[in-house]
C-alpha cells in the first residue's frame, strides 16, 4: 500500500494560545458555544477543526485562522514533482 502524502495541515495550536491567554479549554468551549469534549479533541490533535470553529477561535483569540495550525511547507523535491 502506498504512503498517504501529508498535507499542508499540521499541528492544532490552540491548546498553546489557550495556555497563553490563561484560558481553559472549557471555558473556551463555553464561551464559544462547542462541546468540551470537541474542544479537548482539537486541542489533543484528535480531529481536525472545522472552517468554521477556526474562524470563531480566531474572531474569539485575536489572531489570524493561520495561527491556530502550524503549517507543513511542501518540500523542494514535492515542489519539483509538480511542475
């Protein structure tokens, strides 16, 4: 079986941007009106957030959508594939 390729999303960040506003996951889910136990599974990288919750954490932390995943860059090599 071939490898899947690894897409551009990486990482969920908002555990750490939580952290930093001494904000708590379920105060968080709260506020924003998901479950806790969907926030708990964004910020455990379990799943994936949708458009729409990476919008509302953005409006609701201050930062931009990109903020809230670190981004894999793709390689020169997958880069070169491309072209």
């Amino acid at each position: 079986m071939a490898a899947m390729a690894q897409g551009p999303l990486g990482n969920c960040q908002l555990q750490n941007l939580l952290d930093e506003r001494g904000i708590t996951p379920a105060e968080f889910a709260r506020r924003i009106g998901w479950s806790s136990r969907m926030v708990y599974h964004w910020c455990s990288n379990k799943r994936k957030m949708s458009l729409e919750a990476v919008y509302a954490a953005s409006q609701f932390l201050g930062v931009p959508m990109e903020a809230l995943y670190d981004w894999n860059k793709p390689s020169k090599k997958a880069q070169a594939e491309r072209q």
